[in-house]
C-alpha cells in the first residue's frame, strides 16, 4: 500500500504526493489535562488516528491524500487551572499554520484539510482559514472531526449525544487505542454530568474556564466507556472526513453569482 503517512514518507515520495494533487491532512490538537482517567495526549492521539483511518478509506476509494504531523500545540487556557496543560495564544497558533501551509504549498500541495481535535480550537481553526485562504488562494478546509460523524454519535453513546471532554466518547475511542493509558480503576468517582452539548447558542459570551464548570476536569460519565463503542466512532469518523475529502463541489472553485453593478454603481473585482 502507498505510504499515506508524512513523517514516514521519503521525500520523493512527497513530491509524488504533491505531482497527484493529494490532499494534505492536517490534524491539530491539543495537550491538556483530560480528568484523572486519561493521558493529556487524547486530543493529539484522536486527530491523528482519526486521520490516517479517513486516508486509508480514501485510498482505497481511489482518491489521493497525504497525513502531515499533527500539531499539538493548541488553545487550551479552559484547562489550566487543572495542570497538565501547555497553552499557546492564538496569534501563535495562527502562525504555526500558515507556516504549515506556506511549506506545503511551496511543495505544490494545493488542497488542505485541517482536522481539528479539540474542542477550544473550533474558533480559532475558522478564522485561520479564512485568512490562509485568502492569502495562499487554495482551497482550504477545516472542520472537527467528529462532526462529520455527529448523527452516527448519537446511535453509539449512552450518556451523551456528542464528544465532551474526557467523557464516554473520548474515554471509549482512547479505550480502542490505548488503554494502557486508561486508569479506570475509579471511572465513576470520574463522572461529572453535564446537559451542555456542542450547538448550544446563547445571546451573549463570557469566557470562563473549566474550573468553572466541572470539579475534577471531566465532562461526562466515563463509566458507559467501552473500547467497542471506540471503535466504532473512531470508523464514524474516518467515514465522515473521507467523504469530506472525496467531495470534489468541497473543492472546487467558488463561484462569483455577483451582478454586474447594484445600485447603478459597477462592481470591481477583488
């Protein structure tokens, strides 16, 4: 099988990469306090497992696509407070991407998804790829990567009908992986209920962090975790970002539906 993984790649087969137009994975994540019960890799574990499965399915479909290393650092100041966590501002975060994305397309890579693994980097991934799109001219892609796979979510889990931090969902698909880095010997003195979920939306924001919303850093009841049930989200997954990658409207050109003039007045080009 073609090597899909960049870190294990020669270089001349990156550049047969980039000859095929693949698309680049890029998975980005965070290290960061998951509860007493996980290893503050989750984050960077999911993205990238999440992202070599999706590539193997699009692979095997025909498509051409490559899995860069996955960018740990994230925006994880929520999660201070419980130790365990490395933080960067988001003007860091921004310029570890376009350097990423500068190095790429200075390859002859021209297609991006970025696969976002943590939840405190949702924003911040948006607002990159409107400004890396705008500068680089490419299409640029990002999305979390369990929300591809939102409505398979909601048939698996018991306690929740998304991924909270270090609850079911998490705890399963680490469960799957690695669960020699699971200590589940107190799971439910682990459990912390929480009725949130990922679309709420409120008529205001305050920024507040996590010791504000749970007392030992779980949102969740780990103890509905199953490696079984990991398994089967981390393929809901992969399915989920391979259709994305194997979209081609997602990567076409965007088309310009402007009028002429509104107003009387011409319209420029950008």
């Amino acid at each position: 099988m073609q090597q899909l993984e960049w870190m294990k790649c020669k270089a001349h087969e990156l550049r047969a990469h980039a000859n095929d137009d693949a698309v680049v994975i890029l998975p980005v994540a965070s290290i960061e306090q998951h509860g007493p019960h996980l290893p503050t890799m989750t984050d960077t574990l999911l993205a990238y497992e999440t992202s070599v499965r999706a590539a193997r399915l699009v692979h095997q479909r025909g498509g051409k696509v490559v899995v860069a290393p996955t960018v740990w650092s994230g925006l994880s100041e929520h999660h201070v407070a419980f130790g365990g966590t490395l933080t960067v501002d988001y003007q860091t975060f921004y310029l570890i991407l376009r350097a990423l994305v500068d190095s790429m397309t200075r390859q002859g890579f021209r297609r991006i998804l970025i696969n976002n693994g943590h939840g405190g980097n949702m924003d911040a991934c948006k607002m990159a790829t409107q400004e890396l799109t705008l500068e680089f001219g490419i299409p640029l892609v990002s999305t979390t990567y369990p929300v591809p796979a939102m409505a398979g979510f909601k048939e698996v889990l018991e306690d929740q009908d998304f991924v909270m931090h270090a609850g079911e969902a998490e705890t399963s698909m680490v469960m799957a992986l690695r669960p020699e880095l699971v200590d589940d010997s107190n799971l439910a003195g682990c459990a912390n209920p929480y009725e949130g979920s990922l679309g709420e939306m409120h008529s205001s924001y305050r920024w507040q962090g996590f010791a504000a919303r749970t007392r030992n850093g779980v949102l969740g009841d780990p103890t509905r975790a199953s490696a079984e049930k990991g398994e089967r989200l981390l393929d809901l997954c992969a399915e989920g970002l391979a259709k994305l990658i194997l979209d081609t409207d997602l990567w076409g050109p965007s088309a310009d539906i402007r009028l002429d003039q509104t107003g009387g007045v011409p319209l420029k080009d950008d």
